[in-house]
C-alpha cells in the first residue's frame, strides 16, 4: 500500500509550527508496512487543497489530509477536499449524534462544524470538537497532534502492506571510506541499504526479512571501525 500525506497550514509554512503530523504519521505508516511516498504541505487555501488531492488520490491507495479541520474562517480543508472530490458540504447526522454524546448541544456549535463532503464516513474526533471524514481514499484529520493521533489509532488497520525490519549499523569511517563495504553487503544481502553521514556515519539496513537483516548487520560491523 502506498499513500502521500498532505498538511495544511499557513502556519506550517512559516515555520512557526513543527510539523510533528507528517513526521508521527510516517513513522506509524512505516511500522504497519505502508509506504510513505509523498509528504506535501499546502496554505490554507481551498484551491491549492483541491489540487493537490485531486492529483495524489489518482496515483497513491491513499491520502491523509490533516489540519484545517473546524469552523473558522482559515479551516477550509474540508472545503478544498470536497472541491477535489466534486462533492457539495452537508451536515452529516452521525457526526452531530457524536458531538450531542460529547456534551455538545446544536445550539453550542458553530454552524459548519459538522459539514462534511456528501457521502463521505465521519470520524469521531474524541479529543476534539470537528469531525474527520473518509471518501474515495481520502482521509481528512485534525490538525492538533492529541486529536490527529488518537482519529489515526482508530483507523490504523485500513492501512497495511508488507512488514520492513530495518537495524543500525554505526561506521567511525568516512563515508567515502565505507563505499567497498556498503557494496559488498548489498551483493551478499537482499537489503536495502541507506547511508547518513554526521559525527559517525550511520548505515541503515532494512529487508522484509527479519533474519536477513540481523545478519546483514552482523557481517557488516564486523568490518567497520567502531565508534569509541
């Protein structure tokens, strides 16, 4: 399964908040053997919203869209993702059932607050107020990390795919150094090998096989110099 994450924020793109979303969503897609293939911010404009998803749901089994989830003028991803999907804005029943459960009258909530797109399947927002939506491979999450994290654990099996195991071998060489071995592991293993230099050089093996991987890493730090 491969999916793109889309966030939303002026914000974001300021560099005034940490896009901590994408980096959790990737990590919690990889554990379930999803892979992550785009990762996009986008304004807060319904426009820009529409054709990013418009595009991303025709090439990937999925998006997650998270941020610009409410009533308030700037939240307008439900809006851009409806445009995406040709699907006007109602009040969806079920989501209004969960916020009268929560404590939340009709009279409290601001209009809007339960709009989503026609047809779509409303997510309870059980640390929050605005509803999340799915339709058509599209899933549209919060933007406040509590509330994003605990809609994504309740849909987290709809995303699944093979399993990547993945250890880390620490090299105390230039990377420059390390190319004969890095390639010898490739062409003794059926790994993937990744290479991040810095004050060490960190080697990442990964394989769909967990004994294949163990042992990638065994051979290979037995011949790399060890960090002291």
């Amino acid at each position: 399964m491969n999916v793109a994450v889309v966030t939303v924020g002026d914000e974001l793109l300021a560099g005034r908040t940490t896009n901590t979303n994408a980096t959790w969503l990737c990590e919690r897609l990889t554990e379930r053997g999803v892979s992550v293939e785009r990762v996009t911010t986008v304004p807060d404009r319904i426009a820009d919203i529409a054709r990013v998803v418009n595009e991303y749901r025709a090439e990937y089994d999925a998006v997650i869209v998270t941020g610009g989830l409410g009533p308030t003028h700037d939240d307008v991803t439900v809006e851009g993702v409806a445009a995406a999907l040709g699907r006007s804005l109602e009040e969806h029943d079920g989501a209004l059932a969960w916020l009268e459960e929560d404590g939340y009258s009709r009279a409290d909530l601001t209009k809007g607050t339960a709009d989503l797109p026609r047809g779509a399947r409303a997510l309870h927002n059980r640390n929050g107020v605005a509803p999340g939506a799915v339709l058509e491979g599209v899933y549209v999450l919060p933007g406040v990390p509590s509330e994003m994290r605990a809609m994504f654990e309740s849909i987290a099996t709809e995303f699944s795919g093979t399993r990547t195991y993945r250890e880390e071998v620490v090299a105390a060489e230039p990377e420059s150094a390390l190319l004969d071995r890095i390639a010898a592991v490739r062409e003794r293993f059926d790994v993937v090998i990744g290479s991040y230099p810095g004050e060490s050089v960190r080697l990442s093996l990964q394989s769909t096989d967990e004994a294949t991987v163990a042992e990638a890493a065994a051979w290979l730090r037995e011949r790399v110099e060890q960090p002291e």
